[in-house]
C-alpha cells in the first residue's frame, strides 16, 4: 500500500490575534503586581523608617511619623558615639564573636557534611539522625548546661565563652550535606584517578563549587550570632565585654526618657547587619533553594 504524504508539511501559525494571547499580561494586572510589592516593602520597611524619624527629631520634640524638614538632627549619630564611646566597644565584640562563629561553623560543618554525604561509614545513619535532632532541641533546654560549664572552665567575660559553644551547627552541617549531594560523583572519581586525596578533593573542587552554600551559611550564622541576646547576657558582667544586642538594652535603660538618642544608637548597631544582609542576599536565596530537590 502507497502512503502519499502532502506535499505542504509547514506547521500552520494560528491568526495574530490569537498567537500574542497570553504572552503578555495585561498592564493593569502587572501595574497591581507592582503596587503590591511595593506596598510590602514599605509595610517592612516601616519600623526603620519610623526609627530613623524619631532619630533625627530633637529630644523635647513629641515623636513624629513624619519628622519636621527644618528642624532635622543628622548630627545624632555622631554624638552618639562621642557621649558614649563604649558603643563602638560593643560592635567590635559583636563583629569579632560574630565572625569567629561563623568561621568555626563553616569549618565544622564543611568537614561533617563531607563525611556525612561521600563516605560511607559504621554508624552513619545514626550519627545524620543525631546531627538533625539537635535542631529539634530548644536553646533554652542547653543554655544552663553551657552556663555550668563555662563557668567551670573559668570563661565568663571572656570572648571564647561567647564563641566556643557556637563552634558547631546541626543545621550548617545538613545544609552542606544536602548541597554536596548535588555534586556529581563523577568529579571525585576523576580526581581519584589524578592522584588527590580525600582532603585535596575537599579543599580544591568540592569547597570551591560550593560557594553559594557557604556564603549561605555565613550570612546565616553571622546574623544570628549577630543578634544572640541571653547568652551574652547570662555570661558577661563587665560592660567593655557586652555585645550589642545587650549594651543597647543597657544604654536605652539610661536613656529612658530620649527617644532620639535611644533610636540613633539602635540604627548604628543595626547598619552592619543591614549592609551584610544586603551583600548577601542573593547568596542567601540561592544557596537555600540549591539543594531542596536531592534527598
């Protein structure tokens, strides 16, 4: 039997009015997309923009939304930091701990994660079991047990109090694992096969393509590290070693009556933290979103 084929194969293209329908969404649908967002970001942005109005407003003024143009203080800040110099002294402890823990972290959890998610092991499971269940203990079921043993090794007021029980994270390690899944095993094979060892491979090529995941996990950590309240508080007693977060409770507690002073203060410990959340906000997304889909 002969088949005839015709001898127009070209696809038909559908009418103009209906090849364009759906590619393009209307503009009174994005112009509500837009104000939406917009409307969200100032409904966030709010406390801060609050606190930067009451900042700048002069101590007898009465708190304003909106602050009064010609009657502006942006000489707040500075003397903040000129009366009490003792804030700076703060955020240099908060950016050293902040900083050390998140070193330490990134360490531990890179060296965990690789053991957890390439070896295979006596005990693996149990231990990747143990690992998640810390994250389902609550801080405050650890924090007296901490406390006896910080104060056993003599390390109140000291920055390895506030550093060394931070060292390790059961979430920085199964971040890690879950993102050193998403490697191809084939590279490590290939390196095998070039001579390196399990260390060379881990400093050389798994660390290095694991960037997004590490500056999470650093942005993740310093934050929280950043903005740690009881643990400074329970361990500190001399004010040239408090952090931030409890030096301004202190200095607000001073300032109980001076909205403008008390605000400005909480804007210079706040600025770092912004700064570094805006850095790292693409790596934050990105490296919290890269492994969710391998087990």
């Amino acid at each position: 039997m002969t088949i005839t084929l015709p001898l127009n194969t070209t696809r038909s293209r559908p009418p103009a009015h209906v090849e364009g329908k759906g590619l393009h969404r209307p503009v009174w649908r994005t112009a509500l997309y837009y104000a939406l967002l917009i409307g969200m970001a100032i409904l966030l942005l709010f406390p801060l923009l609050f606190s930067f109005s009451l900042a700048v407003q002069g101590p007898t003024v009465a708190p304003k939304l909106v602050p009064d143009l010609t009657r502006m203080d942006l000489g707040i800040f500075a003397n903040v930091i000129q009366q009490r110099p003792i804030v700076l002294r703060w955020i240099f402890n908060s950016f050293l701990v902040s900083s050390a823990v998140t070193l330490g972290v990134l360490v531990t959890s890179s060296l965990a994660a690789y053991a957890l998610s390439g070896w295979n092991f006596p005990g693996k499971a149990l231990l990747l079991f143990f690992t998640l269940g810390t994250l389902m203990i609550p801080f405050e079921a650890t924090l007296i047990p901490n406390y006896l043993t910080i104060s056993a090794w003599q390390w109140k007021d000291t920055f390895q109090g506030l550093i060394v029980p931070f060292l390790a994270s059961g979430f920085g390690i199964f971040l890690m694992r879950q993102y050193f899944l998403t490697i191809p095993k084939d590279l490590y094979e290939a390196a095998v096969v070039d001579g390196a060892s399990r260390l060379r491979y881990l400093r050389s090529i798994l660390l290095p393509l694991s960037r997004p995941a590490l500056a999470t996990l650093a942005v993740y950590t310093f934050l929280s590290t950043w903005n740690q309240y009881y643990w400074p508080l329970l361990i500190t007693n001399a004010d040239e070693m408090r952090t931030t977060q409890v030096g301004i409770t202190i200095f607000r507690d001073f300032e109980v009556q001076v909205f403008n002073t008390q605000m400005a203060a909480t804007l210079i410990v706040l600025l770092p933290t912004l700064l570094l959340l805006v850095v790292g906000q693409r790596q934050l997304i990105r490296g919290l979103t890269s492994g969710a889909l391998k087990g």
